[in-house]
C-alpha cells in the first residue's frame, strides 16, 4: 500500500523537476546558482514546486526583482516570496547532503566501521553544511561586492542557523519514519525509504520557514 502510494509522489516529483529544468535551459536565472534550486525544488514539492517556479522563477521580471535584493532592503521586503527561495536553499543544501551521505556510509562499511545513528546524522549535517555555504557564497559573490572573506562570513551568518533547523525537521520525522514505517532499515533499494526521505525534506522546510523569516526581517539573510 505504501509503494503504491509512494511511486506516484516519487515520479511526479522527478517530472515537475523536468518541467522546470526545460524552462531553466531556455531561460537561466540571473543567479547561477538558482539553476541548481530550482529544479531540486521541484523533486520533493510535486507540482506545488512548479507553481512556485512559474510565480516565483519563470517570469524574467520577477527573477530580476528577487535576484537583485540587497541586504538593505530585505529589512521591508520579508514577504513570503523571499522567505521561499531562501528557504528553498537550506532545502537543496540538506538534499544532496542526504544523498552524499548515502555512499560515505557505505564506503566506511567497506572498511568495517559501522557507522552509528548519530554518527550518520552528524556526517549528513556536515555535508549539508558545506553544501549550504558553497551555495550562499556563490550567490553572495555574484550579487554583491564583497571580498572573498567577507563573503564566507556573510554566508556562515545567514545559512548555518536556518540549515541546522531544517536538519532538525529532516531529523525527527525520519527517526519516526524509521520506527514506525520502514521498521529501522534505511535501505536506497526502498521506494517507501525515498518517500519518507521526501516527506522529511517537506517538513525540514516547515520547520526552517520560521529560522529564514527571523534572519530577514533583521537584514542577516541576503536571500538568493
């Protein structure tokens, strides 16, 4: 029953991810970066990723007004917009993190070490982190003057808080997830495994929402 449910979302997602990128390859958006979030947006938001984008990213119009905001004047603008996109970015960052995490455990039990529960999340928020500040950084240096210095300060400030937020999201719905429905096999072979992983991501952006608005309301996040 739950692979029955679980394959529709997972396939919807991969098409709405398509969907933008199709349009991406027509249009890029004036922050490189944005050509990354975007369609990894789409793969846990099944067409609500996509109604996002055609609101939010398609229209040049809007791409330029969103991707030209300077700290100065996200001070007024903490619209749920801005909120989205920057919170689209600690979503993006914690994917792949998950997704790389995947293979480095596997590799360490290749070696005979069996990597804990905890042990595992801690390399995942790593990754996730380095991930989250290569992002933030990039969009800093292309839309701002700063030096490189100042730049990766500026990006520890606005991505650390929000980004462990949403792994604490990501967290606590999978540690459910593996107690009462996938029964504690984190196995990549499960269509359920991927679907609860996608749920997770859902939530984790629930659950940093309020982590991005805090940030740009004082003017510390520079929102991409």
């Amino acid at each position: 029953m739950l692979n029955q449910l679980a394959l529709p979302f997972l396939v919807l997602g991969g098409c709405t991810a398509l969907m933008i990128l199709k349009d991406l390859l027509r249009h890029p958006h004036p922050v490189a970066v944005m050509n990354i979030i975007w369609p990894v947006t789409g793969l846990y938001m099944p067409f609500i990723g996509w109604i996002a984008w055609w609101y939010l990213g398609r229209k040049p119009s809007q791409q330029q007004k969103l991707a030209l905001l300077v700290p100065q004047e996200i001070r007024s603008n903490a619209g749920w917009q801005t909120i989205f996109i920057s919170t689209s970015l600690s979503a993006a960052a914690c994917i792949f993190g998950d997704i790389m995490t995947i293979p480095i455990v596997t590799l360490l039990k290749q070696f005979a070490f069996n990597p804990t529960m905890g042990i595992q999340a801690l390399i995942c928020i790593i990754v996730s982190l380095f991930i989250g500040l290569l992002f933030q950084f990039l969009a800093i240096r292309q839309r701002e003057k700063h030096s490189f210095g100042g730049a990766l300060l500026l990006a520890l400030k606005t991505e650390i808080f929000p980004l462990l937020i949403y792994q604490l999201g990501i967290f606590i719905f999978m540690a459910l997830a593996l107690k009462f429905v996938l029964h504690e096999q984190v196995n990549p072979l499960l269509v359920a495994f991927w679907f609860m992983l996608q749920l997770a991501i859902m939530i984790g952006f629930i659950f940093s929402w309020p982590a991005n608005h805090f940030l740009i309301k004082r003017g510390l996040n520079p929102a991409v």
